[in-house]
C-alpha cells in the first residue's frame, strides 16, 4: 500500500498544496491569521480528500479510530484522547461539541487557552481542558481522514459538588418523650446529592425527601431531607448530623466540610436511689442511721426527705439536703422514710424501711431490703439440714426395731377375772373392797394391762 504524499500519487500534489496553505496562513499578519485559519484547514482538509479519492482505494479496516468517555470534577482538568490503530499518517483532527476544531494534528485553531496539546503522534492525539465548566459538558468528536473518513465520540462528563448543608429543627429545648423534626438542605449539586442522616454514630432513616431543579441552573439540584425523632432522656446532648455524599467528593476533609449538626438539648425526670452508708449491716437500736439520697434529672432536680405517714424524728439531722441522720436508733424510729426529687419535669421518689432490731436479739434476725420492703432469707447451709435429716431418720428406725422386739417377746392371750361376789354386794363400795381383797372369803383378783 503506497502512503500519501509520494510523487506519482495525486495525493502527494493535494497534501503539498495543503501545507502551502497552513504556511501562508501563519506567515500571514495574526489579525488575519485569525480570521481565515479555520477556512485554510477545511479547505486543506477537502483537498486531501480529494486527493485520496483520486489515488488507488486504502482499506478502511486496517485502522481504527477509538476514544474514552470522561468524568471531571467542575473546576479541574479533563484529558481527552484520541487514538488511532495502524494509523497511515491519516490526519488526526479533535472537535468540540459545537463541531469546532481544537486541534488539527498538533496545531491549536481554538483560540481558547484552556486547551493544552499533551501528545500528538502518528498514533494518538491527546489534549487536556483545564478549569473544566458546564458549558464544556457534552461529546467532543475526534475525526480521522480515511476513506471513509471515521468519528469516535468521546462524552464529557462534568461533576459539581454541592453546597454546604444546612440545618435546621422546630424546636430548640425538649422533654423526654417528644419527637423533634430536622430540616437538612443542600443546593446546586449534579446529579442529586444524597443526605444520610446520625443520631451520634447511629445511622437514621430518613423522613422524607425531595430533589428538584436549580432555579440558577438547569442542571443543578436542591436536596432536601427530613427527619423525625421521638428522645428520650438517653439522646441527651448526642449530635444529630446531616451528611451530604455525592460522586465529585472523595477526599476526607471536603467531605467533613460537607456536614452540618445540632445538638439535642432533652429534659427529664429525676431518677432517684437511696443508699446507706452506716451502720454495716443491722440497723440496732444505739446506732447510728445515714441515708444519702442520689438524684439526676435535667433540670438539676430538688430533693426533699419526709416519713411516709408519720412526723419525723425530733433528733433526724440533714447536713445536707441529699443526707439524712438520724442517732441512737430505738423502735420508735421503725417506718418508711421517702426521699423525694421534682424539677419541672416531673417528680419521683424512693422509699427506705427501717426496722430497728434490739441489740441482742434471741434470734438473728433475716437481712432486709429497705426498698423492695420484703424480707430476705439468709443462706442456708444444706449439709447440716441434711445431716440432722439423716438422724432423724435413723433415730425413727432404731424406735422402730425396739418397739418391734418388744411386741413379740409378749405376744399372747390375756384374761381378766372380776372378784367373786361383786354381784352379790349391797352398794358400790362393798364391790370395790371385795374386789380389792377386802373380805376373806373373796378370790384373789389379777388383771393385766397391755
């Protein structure tokens, strides 16, 4: 296969003519340099085709002509590439979406800086777009001069990231078991930016949702994302964040910048214990009682002590409101002593039982549980109610063995025989004394008893 630009070929005499054109255009002053350089190119352009119309038929196959899609970030630099596969020094020509030449070979017609040549070669032509923008979005078209002459399209892709959220709640202070909405809003992204929603590092579905249009620009979107939580007294102080993700944002901190929070400001209850710090142990008549009354709730709750239907003791000491003491405990002193705490949520309480035991009890008396007001047994150790158990038992079974030698050592018949002349007495008292062997001709009596 001959290649253009030989001697014999007419092709060679439209290439010639081609390159006295590029080099009267240049050597031209650059006002009109400017205004006929595109023109020379089409015409070179069309002189070459020409040309190669009149030499023998090359075979298109042999060459192929390929390109890359590309995705960039608004701002920064997109490269395109235009590569050619067992090329035959075709001319290689790159076009913008509007079909104007950038580069014709390595030579820059575009008067638009931006554009950069970064390779040419008989194989490849690749420039690079600097500070890429919307309007730089579309297919740029690169053109090989074969014949047929062949087109690859390369699409530029242009990202924009999207604003800094914003944030917003319809209320600022709550109490525990409300719900709260959040508003979270991000502007001029493309495509849609996605809101992912955390209650601390809890990640939360979202409410609700809505994407639409940019009034600035078409092909700009507003995000907006709603969510509703019910708090509770837990959620106090965790951060709610509404974090913006989109495909232009990979590095760390641009996507921390992409964040916006508040914080949750939850009041509750108090909640309140009891706890004894003396005496160890029973509480003995002589002792000493100190209750120390613990309570959180937001706001700082109040605490108040009382004895549950009763007046409290004369002598009961509160060196501080949260301590109760009350010295040489009696039996007078037994009851339920409450430990109150309010704030403008709410109020509760917790009881303390007191049961003062004398100071040497005949029998030691079970542990008990001031607050579940139910006593509590003490530990029991099974090897010795089994082995008083087992002598029971035994003792049980020896009764026994006895009891039953002794029936059959006297086993027998017995009789009885009443006193003669018992019926033949006038009264009572003559049949005892004959029956007792008072007269002398009565028989002697014997009775046994089994």
């Amino acid at each position: 296969m001959r290649r253009w630009g030989s001697a014999s070929n007419p092709l060679g005499s439209a290439l010639h003519t081609s390159r006295c054109m590029f080099n009267m255009a240049f050597a031209m002053p650059s006002a009109a340099a400017a205004f006929t350089t595109h023109h020379l190119l089409t015409l070179a352009v069309w002189a070459l085709l020409i040309g190669k119309g009149a030499a023998q038929e090359i075979e298109a196959d042999a060459q192929n002509l390929v390109t890359d899609n590309v995705v960039v970030v608004e701002g920064e630099v997109a490269t395109i590439s235009c590569r050619v596969k067992n090329n035959d020094d075709s001319v290689i020509q790159l076009l913008n979406p509007s079909r104007q030449t950038i580069y014709f070979r390595e030579v820059r017609p575009l008067k638009d800086n931006r554009f950069q040549l970064v390779n040419f070669s008989s194989s490849e032509l690749r420039v690079s777009l600097s500070n890429v923008s919307l309007v730089d979005e579309g297919k740029y078209v690169c053109q090989l001069y074969t014949d047929p002459p062949q087109e690859a399209f390369a699409t530029v892709t242009v990202l924009v990231p999207p604003e800094t959220p914003t944030i917003d709640a319809n209320k600022d202070v709550l109490n525990e078991g409300e719900e709260v909405e959040f508003t979270c809003s991000t502007t001029g992204s493309k495509p849609a930016a996605e809101i992912k929603w955390l209650k601390g590092d809890e990640e939360m579905q979202e409410s609700a949702g809505n994407v639409e249009e940019d009034p600035r620009e078409e092909k700009l979107f507003n995000v907006t994302s709603r969510l509703v939580l019910k708090v509770s007294r837990l959620d106090d102080g965790l951060p709610v964040t509404c974090q913006v993700e989109h495909p232009a944002v990979k590095d760390l901190q641009t996507m921390k910048d992409l964040q916006a929070q508040r914080y949750l400001d939850v009041r509750y209850k108090p909640q309140v214990q009891i706890t004894m710090s003396q005496p160890q142990g029973l509480t003995r008549e002589g002792d000493t009682l100190e209750l120390i009354c613990t309570a959180s709730g937001k706001p700082q709750p109040n605490l108040m002590w009382k004895r549950v239907d009763e007046e409290m003791p004369d002598r009961a000491i509160f060196t501080e409101p949260r301590t109760l003491i009350l010295e040489s405990l009696n039996k007078t002193d037994n009851g339920t002593y409450r430990c109150s705490a309010f704030n403008d949520v709410g109020e509760t309480f917790e009881d303390y039982v007191l049961h003062v035991y004398a100071t040497s009890p005949t029998t030691e008396p079970s542990a008990h549980d001031s607050r579940a007001g139910t006593e509590v047994p003490r530990s029991v150790d099974h090897a010795v109610i089994g082995g008083v158990v087992a002598v029971v038992v035994f003792a049980i079974l020896c009764l026994l063995i006895v009891l039953g030698r002794y029936f059959a050592r006297h086993k027998g018949t017995y009789f009885t025989h009443e006193a003669k002349g018992a019926d033949d007495a006038a009264d009572a008292d003559t049949a005892i004394i004959n029956a007792e062997g008072g007269q002398n001709n009565s028989d002697e009596k014997k009775e046994y008893f089994i």
